[in-house]
C-alpha cells in the first residue's frame, strides 16, 4: 500500500480515520485466536458510501481489506494475515431504527451487542444471542463469524436473528438481502451466505435484526453431580423431557476448579461437573418447567440440585461460568481452544474421548460450555514454548476434530473457520462441496481481496 | 431431446422409470399456478446417485431439467418452460432416520410433508411447517419454494427447519451442507442457498431437518369483527401483547362468505372479517395465554371471541379455511393469486389498499392468510377470457406489488418467484442484487440446464 493509497483512502473517510501509526496497527494486528499480523494501514469509515469507495480502491490497487469488529473471535477471522487495509467498523455504530410494533431493530455492523440487547430491553424486546463477550463484541462481528451464546440451546444463534442486510461487495457494489418481513422468498437467500462467511465475500454494512418479546421470568439452577457420564447423559435428557431450558450450560471437574474461588459457596466436595440451567418465560410457564426439571432430577441419584434464590447469587454464577476461559490460563501459559459440536446425546462420548485423550497424552483438558446444543467447549492446557507439549496439543487437537465428525458433529458450532481450523475443513467436508465454496469465493471476490486467506486450508500461516 | 439420450436416461433409473408417453408427460406439465408446458420426458430416479448421473447426462447433451416433488407449487416452479426432462422425485420418499433423541430427521425429498409430520408424531416430535396443500406437497419442495404455512407466526418456515442438506449440482457433483447439530459455522451456508432456490442451483436429494417436542395442548379462538380497520389492526396488537400464537389468520368478509357454507356455525351477520387464533403448548401456559388473550379481546367492541368446544369445531374452522382457495373459483373462473408480506403493523395498510384497488378497477379482491407474520393471500378474481378484465387484474397485481414494497414488503412471503413474479423482481432487488444472484446462478449452473428460465424476468414466457 503505497502513500498515495493511503492518501486516497483518508481522502475518503477523512484524515482524522485512516491511520499508518505503529501503535494504531498494533491495536487491530490480533484477535483472540493470539496470532499477530500487522495491517499496512488502518480505516475507520463512517457510512456505506465510504465503504463502497474503499473497496472500489481495493480492486483498483489490489490491497487487502479485512473488516473488523471487536476483534473478540476465536480463530483469527480478523486479523490481516496478508497486510493490507483493516476496515475498522467501530464508528459504524447505530441502531438506525427499533420497530418495536413489528419487533425488529436495523442497526449498523459496529453497534455492540450488548447495548443492542440493553436498547430494545427498554421496549419490552429481546435480542437473544449472548456470545461472551457482548459487553464488547459488535453485531457485525457476530454476523460474520455466526456467534452463538449460552441462549442459543433455545433461541438460536445469530444466524437466526438477522432477517436481512445490506453488503458491500469487493467491486464496490452495494447489495442487499432479506426484508422486513419474516418471510420472503425473492431470489436467493444471500442473507445466510454472508453470515458466517468472516468477511470473505463482502462487508456487512446493515443488518435487519428480528427481536422477541423480552421473557417475563427466569429462574436459575445449579445442578451438580458426582458422575461426569450422569452430568453429561442427563443433557439430552432434559432436552426430551419437554423442558426448554434457555441456558443449559456444562462445566467438567478441572473448568469448576478454575472458577471454584468465584463462587461464595463452592460446589461440594467431589463435585465431577455441573449444570447451569435456566429456564424463562412468563410466570406460569416457568413454574410449570421448574416443577418439571425437579422431578426429573430427582430420579438422579448422583445430582443435586440447588435453585437460586437471588439474582446476586445468579450473578455470581454467570460471572463463575464467564471467568473460565481467561481463568484456565492459571493452569498454564497458553492453550487450544476449540468449539465442536456434536448431536447432544453423543456428548457422554464425546467428553469421554477428551478424558481418555488427556490421559494418553498427558496433557490437561477442560471440557464446558454450550451443553444443550451439542456445542463443547475444549480446551487443551500447554506451554507453546515446550515444543513436544505443542506437538502432542496439536495432536489432540486433530483427533478431537476427527472424533468430534465421527460422532456426527462439526468443526466449530460458533467460533467460525478463519485461520485456526482452515486446514482441517476437508476432515469435514468433501472436495466437490470446498470447491463449491472456493468458486463461491472467487465470484464474489475475483482478486482475492476481501479477507484473503481464511477459511480455506491455502491461508494458513 | 433424442432417443438416444431417452435410452441413456433409461439405463440409469431403470426402463420402467422412464416416460416420454403423452400422457404422462402432460400430469408433469403444470403446477398450482395453472401455466402448461410438456417436458420431453420425465424420470423417476431412486437414489442419489442416479440424479448425479442423469446430471452428468444433461450437462453433456445441454438438456434441460427441472425437479418436481408433488407441482402443488403456486409460481410455475416446477413447469418444464423449455421442455427437456422433468426429474421427478416421487421415488425418493423415504424417511431415512429419526433421531428422536437429537429430535432431527433425515429424509429424502420426496416424503409428504404430512407423513413426515405423522412419523414424528409417534415419538413425541413436531415438524411444523404446515403449508395448505401439506397432505400432498413434499419436503423437497417444500425446500426448494420454501414453503410456509399457518405455524409460521411461531415456529417459521421451512428454512427455519432444514438444518443440512445434500443437492447435487449440474456436473452431476454431490455437495452436503450443514450438519447434524443445530449449530454448525464449517464454510459458506450452502444450506440456505439451496433453499428457496426453486431448482435452479441444484437437486436437494437429502435434507436434515431439526423437530421440536410436540406441543401437548392447543386451543382454538374464532375471532370475528364487525370492523375490517379493527381485525387489521389487531393483529400487531396482539403480537405485541407477549402473546404467542400458533396460528393467527385473517379472512376477510369475501372470504368469509365463499366458505360460509362450510361452517355448521355461520359467523354473525355483519361480519367484516375473521381471526383464526390457536394457542400452544404445555396446559398451564395455554391458559395463561388463553387468559391474556381474551383480556385483550375484552377491550375490543367490535370484536365476538368464540372458543372452540370440541375438536370437530376445529376440525371444520379449519377445514373452511383450508377451503378458502378452491372455493374462490365459485365467484369467478380465474383468479390472480399472490402472496406478498409486509411488516405485520403495515397490514391495515395493505388491505385498505387492497379494498380501494378493487372499487376503482371493479375486480372483486379477496384477502385472507398469514397475518401473524404479515403474509396476505390477495386473490384478484377475474375472467382471463375477457381481456379487459384481464388487463385491469394484470394491473391490481403490479400495483399490488408495488404498494407492499412501498409498506416494507416483499413480493412473495412463501410462494417464490418461479415464473409468475420474475417479471417484478426489479421493483424489490436493485441492479446490484439482481446481477449477484444472476452471476451464482452461472456459477452453479454456467449451461443453463437446471429449472431454466425461473426467477429472472428473462425467462417469463
């Protein structure tokens, strides 16, 4: 990127929005995936138009250009691997409209998600998705990656809350997709195959958000076991038992151990996993699925079940249950984080794999997270300066993937491909479906501009 | 198409499964939107591997080939326009597996949407999307159209419900898409891309579909107004009351009285329009929302609510609204049918309009349809053989079109576009949009031979 590109992209979004500092670059050079790769120059655009007018430059000039959010991703969607422009969305960060009567939002890429959920809240709404990081994380972000959340055992995930949009295209061409309306058919579905796409195919620009009634109550449980096969069996369950948990949430022994100090009143002694669950909805409703959860655990000799009594108490929990990620590096400098899902009554297999697989290669392993969907969070304890412990982390690592497939799963349930796991996407798909998705990205990005080198197994540095 | 490709064809699925006498080709010749066009021939493959290799077969000789499940679709869908072969699923109808424990099914395209929802049943599970013609349409194109139907206010379309899919693309390529979890970011959503589709990127010859527990109780209002305005506007309101129907459909007074005569109760005089309103779920939550709902209904005086005492007053509510589109054909030979959406506030708008379009054009215009998500079925009735009617009832439809976009709406909620409505696609999607989708049409099928000449005005004939 010479100085007359960059002098061409401030003439765009203004002097005070483009930045070459040292300093500036550093701050969008990594995610939290930990890799670093410094861009050539950083932008801050304000409106579509002046995206549009970045991207005709990009396929001008050649340059790479990798939207960001947040940054908070996990497999280093956003981080610009090849140089080039990082477009920086954080000052495209309105909530354009909330139309409360027909229970959507329109908001721009850069608003955060959790002042999303806090402005409709105001309007007796809900936006469900709840990645951890919402405090922090933009909706468009989210979109890119298809975050998910504790919530999506029974809402959904962000993919199924964006109705519609409006994108940028490599060439520069503004398009949209979706409606207003809940349904619609004209053409294709272009919406879906933006989201989840990590900025290959285009910038998100705008998103039509659909929004539920806010629930009127929730009630809280924590249920902790003696057993990790009961923990782990009692998931599906509790999911067949007609119960609709809007959290079902897993922590195995070592993710409890991690957190055990955040917690006023530790779990008891031999404690093997616990159940976060909740269940919301208005008043009647939840009474009826807590008397219902209570029945069925109490055909659960290893369990225990303790009902939280006060929204402190909730907090705590949630604040226990959010602190295990950056709590696990207590265990050891550094560690691979992975997000398979596998259908949910294949769990107990699933963790069992882990148990047996930390054993083998001596390695710590925590399994939690989304229970409910089949979506575990792994995590494999290392020090990466230990080259062997590296290497035995990263064969775990890829027989956890094969076994997570074998079970009938998947690669990430949330956390996206990006760099992190583009060389292990033919463990998943098949040729004739990754060449598919190659002509895809060559369509909308012949000069391989937008993000270059995510997803697909030819990017990994 | 020459006999020596008929007899290629025939050697793939089999002599028997294989026509090209007259009248079989004419029972593959029209859909639910009444245009008639002869394919050449029609094949009825069984298995996936012969779709990819009579693909293969149409990708060197230039054939087209459309894909049908049962033609109950309403936009020409599934018409052979420029002849070739129709592919007709019918063979391919198994279920494949229930996983009742992930509560998803596996299925190939040709099952009955009603049969699956019977197969479920038996294990406690729910499949909702419950378009009209359920009892003869199939998932497939039900996948392909991206069917609704009455449970999309509260459980969404069939897209909401696909979760994976294999299609197989024309150079006779086997793609898979999504996976068995509910959750799943591997690559591109091909999933979606398929869906709604309508045929033109490829042959859905597998689909994953998620289920949901089956509701254990339902009850049924009969809403009637004496005011058209207050049953528009009550729509929303109830929506917007943390209200959360089943089934909340409109009819309005033509409506009405083309099924009149199927109700043993007919609806007061003075009747201008009708909610059809179900409540679902667990017993007490039923009753809960049974309670709210009639508060709501308490403050509204023009309104009569009548509570269903006995499944056979179900039965028959629903059998009379099943009726609505047959019956109509009684008040004139023809009719324009069309589905637009718009947001669910804007419904009063669009029925006004409605009744303002055919007081000025002297057509009689029914509405009736989803009005839970904003989907009004507008029947403009009419002689095609009188072409003055014809032109006044081609130009209610533009109008028609452009006023539910004007409002926020799309020109098909559940329908498609298919051959009816490509000629209107402009007046939604701008130039951008339009040429994207055209360039991924190319890119999956660059000689034209899947469904040719659907969506885009270039095929209208």
């Amino acid at each position: 990127m010479n100085p007359i590109i960059i002098k061409k992209i401030s003439a765009i979004v203004g002097p005070a929005f483009c930045t070459t500092r040292r300093e500036d670059l550093h701050c969008y050079s990594f995610d939290g995936a930990g890799k670093i790769f410094l861009p050539e120059a950083v932008a801050f655009p304000a409106t579509t138009a002046e995206v549009a007018a970045i991207m005709r430059l990009a396929s001008e000039y050649g340059f790479p250009v990798v939207p960001r959010g947040a940054g908070t991703g996990m497999t280093g969607g956003s981080v610009p691997i090849r140089g080039g422009l990082v477009l920086a969305l954080s000052r495209m960060n309105h909530i354009v409209e909330i139309d409360a009567g027909n229970q959507i939002a329109i908001v721009e890429p850069g608003v955060i998600t959790g002042d999303l959920q806090q402005a409709v809240r105001k309007f007796g709404l809900f936006y469900p998705p709840d990645p951890a990081s919402l405090k922090f994380c933009t909706i468009g972000g989210n979109a890119a990656e298809c975050a998910g959340g504790p919530s999506a055992v029974k809402y959904g995930v962000t993919k199924d809350f964006v109705i519609g949009l409006e994108a940028v295209l490599a060439s520069g061409d503004i398009v949209t997709a979706g409606t207003r309306t809940e349904k619609g058919v004209t053409g294709y579905d272009l919406t879906r195959l933006f989201i989840g796409s990590e900025g290959t195919l285009g910038i998100i620009t705008r998103l039509i958000l659909r929004l539920l009634p806010l629930p009127e109550h929730k009630e809280t449980f924590l249920v902790t076991s003696t057993s990790l096969a009961s923990t782990t069996a009692l998931v599906a369950r509790i999911l067949n038992s007609n119960i609709r948990p809007c959290t079902l949430e897993y922590m195995d022994r070592t993710a409890i151990r991690v957190v055990t100090d955040r917690l006023s009143t530790p779990p008891p002694p031999g404690t093997e996993a616990l159940l976060l669950i909740e269940l919301d909805g208005d008043r009647d409703t939840v009474d009826h699925q807590t008397a219902r959860l209570k029945a069925l655990l109490a055909t659960e000799p290893d369990c225990h079940c303790h009902h939280a009594a006060s929204q402190t108490e909730v907090d705590e929990l949630w604040q226990a249950r959010r602190s295990i990620s950056p709590a696990t590096f207590n265990l050891s400098p550094h560690k691979i984080s992975e997000d398979v899902a596998v259908p949910r009554t294949r769990i107990p297999d699933l963790v069992a794999f882990t148990e047996r697989l930390s054993a083998e290669l001596g390695l710590t392993i925590l399994t939690f997270g989304h229970a409910g969907d089949g979506n575990i969070h792994v995590n494999i304890m290392l020090d990466k300066d230990d080259p062997e412990q590296l290497r035995r982390g990263e064969s775990a690592k890829e027989r956890l993937f094969r076994q997570a497939i074998a079970l009938g799963g998947t690669l990430s349930g949330e956390h996206g491909i990006g760099l992190s796991k583009a060389l292990f996407l033919a463990l998943e798909l098949n040729d004739a479906t990754i060449r598919l998705m190659k002509d895809l990205k060559q369509l909308f990005d012949p000069h391989n501009i937008l993000n270059p080198g995510k997803i697909f197994p030819e990017g990994v540095v």
